[in-house]
C-alpha cells in the first residue's frame, strides 16, 4: 500500500479522531454522516477511507488494542499476580465500555472475519489474558482450574451487562470484583 498524499492522511486522521468521539458519546451505532460532518468532510471521502463501519470502528481500535497488549505483557513481571490479573481486566473491562455496543459488535464481526484483524484482536488480548491468569494459577493466587477461555467470556459479559448502566464504570468494577473473589485461592 503505497502512502497517502497529506491531505488524504489529514482527512483519515481527522475521521478517525471524530469517529472516536462519536463513538465514545453515541456508541458504535453513531451515524457515520455525522461522523464525517465533523471530521469537515463529505460522506463519500469517509467511505472511499471506510467502506464499512466495521472498518472505521477498526481504524479506532487498533491503537487501544496495541496498548490493552502492551499493558498486559508488561504486567507479567508484576510481583503480585492477581493484582497484575485484576489490573489488565479492569483496563480491559475500561475500554469495552468506552464504545456502547462495542462488545457486540466486536464480537459478531469475529464470526464474519474469522482471518481479519479483529480475529488477531481476540488472539493477542486472549493470549495475554490466558498468561496472567497461568501465572496466577502458577503461584496459587487463582483456584488451580481457572479457565482463560471463561475468563475472558465472563469478562466480555461484564462488559456488555454494565454498558447501559448509568455507572457503568462502578457496576462493571463491582462485577469484576464478584468474579476476581470467585477466582481466588482459599489458603
């Protein structure tokens, strides 16, 4: 893919930016006309860029994706392994209720595009995830028969019971903190 002339960068750059506010504000749903209305651009420029929503609503994620990994690989040299498990799910739970709808669509996308990006998505924050939760395991922090898989289901299904909450963030966090005392050792 050969670089883009720089108004055609500014034009990527400005929908992006715009559709993550939008985002943020009226959820994944937010009308792309309006997304473009602010970006300071026609809808047929925010298509030629898009040519699906789902492919705007990957431009977004992409960095924050980059930096949910990041943060998890950096929280397994963490000294305390369930506070290292706690923090990446709670970022993680975060950023699922940045974007109402995102779980859901993020999730049926997954099925569409089983060798797409978002598939490496769920691939990198599943493997990150099923590596905190092994080092908990590991240390005897986590019951020894914790399972990554229903980790992270359960995990997206805070997400997605929290998100029309008005506290959205505080019912989340309680969750959460349900399912981390579930997970717990008993000495």
């Amino acid at each position: 893919m050969r670089p883009r002339r720089a108004d055609a960068q500014r034009n990527y750059d400005q929908l992006v930016e715009q559709a993550r506010r939008a985002f943020a504000e009226f959820g994944v749903d937010a009308s792309l006309d309006e997304i473009a209305r602010r970006a300071g651009v026609a809808s047929g420029t925010l298509y030629r860029h898009f040519p699906t929503r789902l492919d705007l609503v990957e431009a977004v994620l992409a960095e924050q994706i980059a930096e949910l990994v990041a943060l998890g690989r950096g929280l397994l040299s963490a000294e305390d392994e369930l506070d290292a498990l706690s923090t990446w799910l709670r970022a993680t739970l975060l950023h699922a209720l940045t974007y109402r709808g995102l779980s859901a669509a993020v999730m049926n996308s997954a099925l569409d595009r089983e060798h797409g990006l978002v598939a490496t998505w769920h691939a990198q924050l599943f493997e990150v995830g099923a590596e905190l939760l092994a080092r908990a395991r590991r240390c005897g922090a986590v019951v020894a028969d914790a399972d990554a898989a229903d980790l992270m289901k359960l995990t997206g299904a805070i997400a997605w019971a929290a998100q029309d909450s008005p506290d959205s963030s505080a019912q989340a966090d309680r969750l959460l903190a349900l399912l981390l005392n579930g997970l717990r050792a008993r000495g």
